[in-house]
DNA sequence: TTATTTGTAGGCAAATATGCTCATAATATT
DNA sequence: AATATTATGAGCATATTTGCCTACAAATAA
C-alpha cells in the first residue's frame, strides 16, 4: 500500500477503526469473524489497523460475516 | 481474482453495474473519471464489467471523483 | 459512409494483497 | 501474580491487482 496518498490512507484507517468498532459492539473476536467471513485472521487485524487497502470482495464477506449490510461499514 | 466465491462474484458484477450507471449518470467518460480518480483507465473499465475485485481505496477514489458518498456505490 | 470517440480485451512487469506460520505484546480471567 | 485469551508484528511464497501499452470493437458524430 504504498502509492495511496494521504486522504486514501486516512479514509482507510477510518475505516478499520469503525469496521474493530462494529465487531466489538457485535461480541465477536477477530478469529470469529475471520472463520465466518473467511477472510484470514491476520487480514482481519491488518485492515482493522488500516495497514492494508483490501478488497471489495472481503470487505463484502466481513459485511455479510457481521450481518449489518455493507454501507454500515461506511458509516463514519 | 481466482477464489471468490459465486456470491462475491455477483456481488463484484453488481457493484460494477451501479458505478457505471452512476458514471454515466453523471456524464463521465471513463477516461474522464479516470483521470479524476486518478485510477487507471484500464482499471476502471474492470471494475465496471466486474472483471477485477478492486480495493477499498480506489473505490473511495472513484467515489469522489463522481461527487458522491461512498455508501452511494452500494445502494443497489 | 467515414471519421472520431468511447469502451473492451489482452499481455507484461512491478507493486501489493493474501494466506500461512511463528513469536510477542496486550488484555482479560482466575 | 499467573494463566488464558486475544490482538499485533513480521517474514515468506504465492496470488492478484495495478499501471502502462497496443490493438480492436462498438457507438457516436460528421
């Protein structure tokens, strides 16, 4: 991730914080969420910490693992 | 963008489908938004056809380059 | 119809994400 | 405090995306 400029990283990691928000809030650990989303565990804790710019279709998956639709997670 | 499953897949399509009608709502060439967006031409018409399972941070790019939220991409 | 614009398609190298593993830190539980 | 659980960090091979290019198809304008 290493052409994104200061404004995608930013919105990136707003991102990460509200998705660790959103499953806390749901009681789920990151290695719930990653079985049920089967999203790797380690991609999970990358993406919460915002270190990593993934991909629609695990941001698609999270969202449906969380069960809250997808623009919940853009809510921020 | 081998091992998405069936359900990603038609996720991915559909949300290529809503961007290109909101580009062309908008009266954007792709070349337009991709010099906007600054994501490559080539890249765009991808992400359109649903061809490329394209990241978070582009879709925020491409989501300001067309002037709105980026929750606005998913409603479909 | 001819020319122009716009979109699709494919190949390629380089950049980046992904899945896997192990180690360690941080947090919660007893 | 000690133990168990949870999250972070880093490294690696492989997979995928990205940007750049060229060629062609499809639509639009002249």
């Amino acid at each position: 991730m290493y052409k994104v400029d200061i404004e995608k990283k930013n919105f990136i990691i707003k991102f990460g914080k509200n998705l660790q928000r959103i499953r806390v809030q749901k009681k789920l650990t990151q290695a719930q969420l990653a079985a049920d989303s089967n999203v790797e565990i380690s991609q999970i804790s990358r993406v919460e910490r915002g270190v990593l710019n993934t991909s629609l279709g695990n941001i698609y998956a999270i969202s449906q693992a969380l069960g809250v639709p997808i623009d919940e997670l853009f809510k921020f």
